[in-house]
C-alpha cells in the first residue's frame, strides 16, 4: 500500500523558519491548517507561540476547536448556509470570517455571537475578493455591515494565489509588491477602523523580506512543502517534509519504464510542468533516517486512479526489483495529505488526520 | 458543505443496459467496482445476474468480500508485498491476478491456495502489461508458473486505456480493432490452455457491437459515466448517474464570475481540455426529481483546494444569489466519489463507501 511518510524534524524545522521570520518581521503568525488537517500536528505550533489559525471550511474549524484551537479565521467568502456552525462554533470561540461582497450581509442577521470579518481584497490574483481599486465599495461592505452590532470589521485579507502561478521572479517581485502596496493604501484609507493586514502565501512569506504594513502574515503549505514549491523557489528539496512511499511492481524494458503503486487516489492528479511535460511527484532516495535529494532527476510522467508510470529510468532501472519501496516528493503536499489521511512518521508513529 | 447526489435510477439503467449488451454478446460481465467503492451499490449489480467483479487493490478485495462477493479479480500488476492479503482472502474466495513480468512468479511461491492469473496485455496502451506482440515471453510466464502448483493460468487481460485519449472515432475504432485481433490472435495460439480473454474498458464497452473472441468484459465508469465519458462519446449527458452539488458564495460582476465552494478536494483536479482549456465539471440544471442537461453550457473553469470558480457566467451570473446550490457533473466519477466517501441519492438516502 502506498504511505505518506512524514519527516518531523523537517516539519518542526520548516514551522521554526517562518515563526523566526515573523518575529524578525514582527508580523503575528495564524498559519493556515488546511494543509495537515491534523489535531496532533497543530499542536507542533504552540511551542512557537502560535495560538490563532487559518482554516477553509466550518468542517475544519470544527475539529479543531475540538483540538483546543479558539481563535480560528474561516478564511473562505462566507457561506450563508454555514451560519448554524458559525453561531455553535461561536459561543466559546473568536471564530473570524470572510467576506467580499454586500449579498453576504443581510443574511448574517441570525449570528448570535461577535463575529470579526475581513474583508477578502483581490490584488490581481482574480480567485476571490473585492479588488483592491474598489475603495467605494470597500467602503459600503463596511458601512453595511454597522447595522448588525454582532459583525466587526476586522481588517483586510489578501492571498496573492497568483504568486503560484510565476515561475519568474521577477514576476513575483511584481505580485508581492503591487499586494504589499494596495494592501498599505487601504490600511491608509481606512485608518479611521484600526484595520489589521493580513496576507501571506507560502511563496511570498518563504522568499519576501519587506511586508511593511501588513500585521499578521497565514500561510499553511511551508510546513510541509512540496515539488511545486520547490520549483517556484519556495524551499529546498530537503525543506519537503512529506514523502509517499510506494512499491514498484512492474518493470518493462523497451522504454525502461516503471510501474507503481501510487496514484491519483494517492497523490492527486496535481501537475507541475518541467521541460514541457505534466509532472506528478519527483523520486527521491531512501536513506537510514528518511529520505534525501536524488542523484539523477526522475519524475513520475502519468497517473491514472491507482497506477503510476516512470519513463525512461536510465540506471535506476536496472538497480531496482519488482516489490522494492520507492519515495517521491508529491506535487501538492495538501492534496496529497488530503487523500492520504494518516501520517507514517520516520519514527513509526502513525498521526491522524480529521478524514481519518 | 459540497454533496455527491446519486441518481439510482439512471445507475441501474447504465447497469441494466451494459447486463444486456455483455447477454447479446454472449459476454460473461465482471464489472470493476474501484468506481463506486461501496458494497451497497455493488449490490445493485446481484440483480443482474452479476456474480464475479474486479477491482484494483487488495483493499478493495477485502472489502467487497466482506460484502459477499468472493470472485474477485484484482487487475493490478501484483505486488509480492500483498502475499499475506492474498492468502487471507484465497482462503474462502476465489481471488484472481494479473501478471506482467517473469520476476514476480518466485515471489508467488508462498501461496497457500489456487490462485487464478492473467496475463496482462497490452495492446499499445503502454502502461502496464507483456506487449501483445510478445510471444515468447507469454511463453515463459505460463512455462514459469506451472512449476508452481497453487497457480493456475486462466487467460489474458487487457485494458485499452489509449481509448481514453482518442477523441475521434477513427482513433478509437484503430484501437479496438486492433486489440481485439491482438488479444484473438493470443487465444489461438494459446489455445492448448484454453485462456479466456478478459478485455473492456468502458468507453469501448459503450459504444462497440463486436466483441469477437472475447469472453468477458470489465467496465467499470459506466455505473456513473462523467463529463469525460460524454466528451468521449461513451455516453449522453442525461445517463451520468452522479452530480456535485456546491453552494455559490462569491459573486464578482466585472467578468461575471462566480466562485463555488466545492474544489480539488471534492472533485479530483482531473480536467477535460474543452476548446483548448481545462474544465474541471459543468453546470447542470436541479429538477424537482434530479438534474437535467443544460441550456447554456458552462464549465468550471479552475479548482484550487477547496474554491471552484466559473466564469462569463452570462445570463447565469443575474439568475443565481450567493447561498444557492450548483449542480455540476464532474470530470471522473471516481476520483470525485474516492473524494466525497459517501452518496446521497435524490431520495434522501445516505449510502458510504469503503472509505467512508
């Protein structure tokens, strides 16, 4: 069976760099836990101080104020058919939310409890939020929500998804700062509210030095990391702190390629394009303690539900028998996480997730 | 919180439909339940006349056995490391095999029943199997494992998954006729074992009326289909069995977008590229009694892990207020139903899976 291998040393690592970073900075830190999904993971954080967090559903906000987290951002436009969980979640917690838009506010009127809100801000990314250029309307969302002595605007919101999407840095430096600086406008604008910044994906938070303005940075892939990361410049292969193990079990010759147990149903069907090709999880080597960088570059070419391919493996071939474990860094460690549901750590620990 | 809805009645019109087509062709029919995953559903099939299914993992086996199926192949490439599984399950089941490779019949010595195999075959798929042009190493396979006396050749296996990539009908009828010829060829010349030849995937099952010197037939997506069996061909828009329905919380009016929440984690990020882009799922239309097809075609446009986003929405856009429920049919039922773990079906029935 596939596993997903978890190095904790790498996470704890990965979870004291950014910590550093936001204390150097003095920036709060809310990471997003939508990328462990795990209760006994999030507890690795409080050793650094942490004691608010990002989540991106009512489901997950749920499980972990059963972990004992009470200051959670629901960070997803709000959905008015979660306002039952919100007013329970509510009653013994600081349960913050989003919101990007004025539909929204109306059908708050049944929250029972304070409720903080951030406004969703859109700098280019183009996924979600009101565009940072919609002062007016920024505005109206704001004086809407007074009615409701419930609702308090919080402060703003920004996840720049677009840095995901630039393989350049110098396009990057573009996004970070055209965020950083719409971000700072509106703190300017709004000054009147007090509102607090928060922004912050793990490319811009691993990579940026300058966040002037903003107060409270989120991000949630850095702890674990994964081959997409790495490709944009995010971290080091030996920064990815999760590994799927998966046995070969088919060898053919002709194109010296071979077959795994391992796919969509285990990675996802996440893809990153190096030289012109999807890819779905890089191969790494197995050592006594975990894992390290490859000596040759291989990657995983296609997955269909539970079959992996490898083309053209030169040596790596001929070295390795049909039933043999081989390691791959997965693309999208979230999604992989997702799927897998349970952690193996290198010290044989097995920790749960809320799918679990 | 975004639901699976499970339309019964079109699931058992695809079942009864590929029942009588597998009769008309004198074809035995072991459908393959790694689509559904859920012994209730698997059920439905009894009514059929069904007795013998396939799946694609040793987990799986176990879990229908417990359901009460005990013919059972599991057309995976066999990983030695599943040696214990196999005996455990070979004890009161009749479980088959597929080999690929001579290296892994030593590894089978320790068997401790009659284990059924095929040969896996490939007829220029190129993921897995002993190409088809291969005599001789056939050959030594069945030579090889007749000095084991537990293991007992049964015939050739071939999933023609290139058909998924062909989306002429010219592409697909190369396809099918040649393996077809392939896989008839290999019956002749083995003819002193007297293989049956186990073939079929589910766009082929669909759509072809010759089946010459096959024996039996091992669809699977069929019980569902998706928007990927529609491009292909395979099957109407009105037959899929299965929609997604997410609640629409973001309404952004300068290209009318709308965001869903319902994203990788709940439809797979298996696209279908649809006028040179990526579509993750498309728009159908609630009934009182289900959904129907659409009158305005529209995808969704990108998934991240948990936001959906559709775009020049149109007339939609003015239709739909945030807090509504979409209904869309996915890209591949079964990496979205391995996701959402459990089926409501439109009368109110809440049926799970194995991984539920």
């Amino acid at each position: 069976m596939p596993t997903l291998l978890l190095d904790k040393k790498r996470c704890l690592a990965n979870i004291e760099r950014m910590a550093l970073k936001a204390r150097a900075n003095r920036l709060s830190f809310r990471p997003h836990f939508k990328t462990h999904q795990s209760a006994e993971i999030g507890n690795w954080f409080r050793d650094f101080g942490v004691s608010a967090i990002t989540v991106s559903s009512f489901r997950m906000a749920a499980y972990f104020t059963e972990a004992g987290w009470n200051d959670i951002l629901v960070a997803f436009p709000f959905n008015p058919g979660d306002i039952e969980h919100l007013n329970r979640l509510s009653e013994k917690n600081q349960i913050s939310i989003l919101i990007d838009n004025r539909e929204t506010l109306p059908l708050l009127k049944p929250i029972t409890k304070k409720v903080c809100f951030y406004i969703d801000i859109d700098t280019g990314y183009g996924r979600t939020g009101v565009k940072s250029e919609s002062v007016a309307q920024i505005n109206k969302i704001i004086r809407d929500s007074q009615s409701n002595s419930n609702l308090e605007f919080s402060g703003f919101y920004c996840h720049a998804g677009h840095s995901y999407k630039a393989f350049s840095a110098m396009e990057r430096d573009e996004i970070h700062l055209k965020a950083i600086a719409d971000l700072e406008h509106l703190k300017k604008y709004f000054l009147e509210y007090s509102p607090k910044v928060l922004y912050g994906d793990t490319p811009n938070c691993s990579t940026r030095e300058n966040f002037d303005g903003v107060d409270e940075i989120t991000p949630g892939n850095f702890i674990f990391y994964d081959l997409y990361q790495h490709i944009l410049g995010s971290c080091n292969l030996e920064d990815i702190a999760v590994a799927m193990a998966c046995p070969m079990v088919g060898k053919y010759p002709d194109d010296q390629r071979l077959l795994i147990h391992g796919g969509a149903v285990h990675f996802s069907k996440e893809s990153v394009h190096i030289e012109g090709r999807p890819r779905y999880g890089q191969l790494v080597n197995p050592t006594e303690w975990g894992w390290e960088s490859p000596v040759r570059v291989q990657f995983i070419n296609s997955l269909s539900q539970e079959h992996g391919i490898l083309e053209n493996c030169g040596e790596i071939f001929e070295r390795i028998e049909i039933g043999d474990m081989l390691h791959f860094v997965p693309v999208h460690s979230c999604l992989t996480a997702n799927l897998m549901r349970a952690y193996h750590t290198l010290e044989g620990e097995i920790i749960t997730t809320l799918n679990s």
